[in-house]
C-alpha cells in the first residue's frame, strides 16, 4: 500500500496543478480639499484610519480684512506691522489649531505635516470672529503615506481536488494565503476543512509581512467541504489584531 503522501504528490503531478497567487490592492488614498476662510468646515471625502500617518500639505493666503494684509495656515500680517508677519492659529484640524501654527513663516505660503488618522474625515476650518470681509481660500492636500497595519482578508482556496482510485478519497491541495500591510512580527493563519462530520482536515500558515501562506495536501472522504480560514497577527507596534472566521463552499 502506498502511503497518502506519495499518492498525493503522484496525483497532483499528473494533474499540472497552477496556482495563481492572490495580489493585495493598493490604492493611494489622497483628497484635494478647498477651506474658505468663513468659518464654514471642509472636510475629506474619505475616513481616516486609526493606525494610518497621512501627510498634509496647506498653500495660499487671504486677506483676513478684505485689503491687502494676508494670512496664511500659520502666519499673518497685521494692519499695522508693514510687511512683517506673525505667528497665528486660526487655522484649525479637528477644531484644534494645525501643526503649521508652530512651523516658520515661509513666502511660498506652503506649509507640510504629517498627522496620525483618527477614524473619521479631517477636518479643516479657519477660526475668525469677523469672517465677512474674508477672501481667498487655502488649498489643503491630504495624502496617506503610511497605512494602518491591517490583517487579511484571509484567502482559504483550493487549488486542486483528485481523486484517488487506490484511496478511495479526494486529494485537495489547499493555499492558505494571509496577506498583511504593516510591520508584523507574527502571522498565524488557519484553514478549516469542514465536513457534515466536523473538521476533517486543518492547514496552517505562519509568516510576517507581507503574508504568510501555507499549502498542504490532504485525503478526505466524499464531500460536500467548507473552507473556514480565520487569522491572527502581532504587530511591531504592540498592536494585534484577529480575523474572524469565514467561510465558503469547496
């Protein structure tokens, strides 16, 4: 009698088995977002993430006075200081004064920070209490340059199902894939193959960044099967996080 390994490894080389490995998206998350100086809020078009640093770049000036003094994100020029300029904060983040209140006045009016997500859309506004002879606006650009550490979503498929003659059972060659985005010291993955008698059948990925795969081929008895993966990471900046379990037809 042969062994299952060795019926396995027969099968599945006359079987000219492909596996296309799955590719984890990326996309640039950036907004471009217009604050006038009125009091009225602006807003990014999308939510933040908790985890995620996004830079944020504020230019322009305008006139606070609806004569030719000028401020900016961080500075102004008073009425009466000729062309000096001082350091202001009416222009705010999330109801607080921005980063660019603390930055040096520069005559390119281009002031750049980075700023920790929080969930939700930024938020921008310029505090003044006389806002209606304002004109102008800033031009405010937010762009994600580092992203949230995530986990998954786990990917539990089958490349392959023979069946065995000799066995009498299906051979599955199973890809257990857990893509992660992020520094991650650990990734442990698992896929349940789960019949109407209960597990029949478990295959494990171990890993860190950018994802840890694990691939087995196991003999299991006439169907139906469900594929349950579920997935767990430790991250480098102290953080973990847990996919439930998901499940699909095999």
């Amino acid at each position: 009698m042969r062994s299952v390994r060795a019926l396995a490894a027969a099968a599945l080389a006359a079987a000219a088995l492909v596996v296309v490995p799955a590719e984890v998206a990326s996309a640039v998350v950036a907004d471009v977002v217009a604050v006038v100086p009125d009091g009225t809020p602006a807003r990014t078009a999308f939510a933040t993430d908790v985890g995620a640093t996004y830079q944020i770049t504020v230019t322009g000036a305008y006139s606070y006075n609806g004569r030719q003094n000028l401020a900016d994100c961080g500075w102004w020029n008073p009425e009466w200081a000729g062309d000096a300029w001082f350091p202001g904060d009416t222009f705010r983040l999330d109801g607080s004064p921005a980063a660019c209140t603390s930055q040096p006045y520069t005559t390119t009016h281009t002031y750049t920070w980075t700023q920790p997500g929080t969930g939700a859309p930024f938020t921008f506004h310029v505090y003044d209490s006389l806002p209606w002879d304002n004109i102008g606006s800033l031009v405010v650009s937010v762009v994600e340059v580092s992203p949230a550490t995530r986990l998954g979503p786990v990917e539990c498929s089958v490349a392959r199902v023979v069946r065995d003659s000799e066995l009498d059972m299906l051979l599955v060659h199973v890809v257990l894939r857990v893509p992660v985005t992020g520094a991650a010291l650990y990734v442990q993955g698992e896929c349940r193959l789960v019949g109407e008698r209960g597990t029949a059948a478990t295959i494990y990925a171990y890993g860190a960044s950018p994802e840890a795969v694990g691939t087995d081929v196991v003999p299991l008895p006439d169907g139906p099967y469900q594929a349950c993966a579920s997935a767990w990471a430790f991250f480098v900046d102290g953080r973990d996080a847990w996919v439930d379990e998901t499940c699909r037809a095999i």
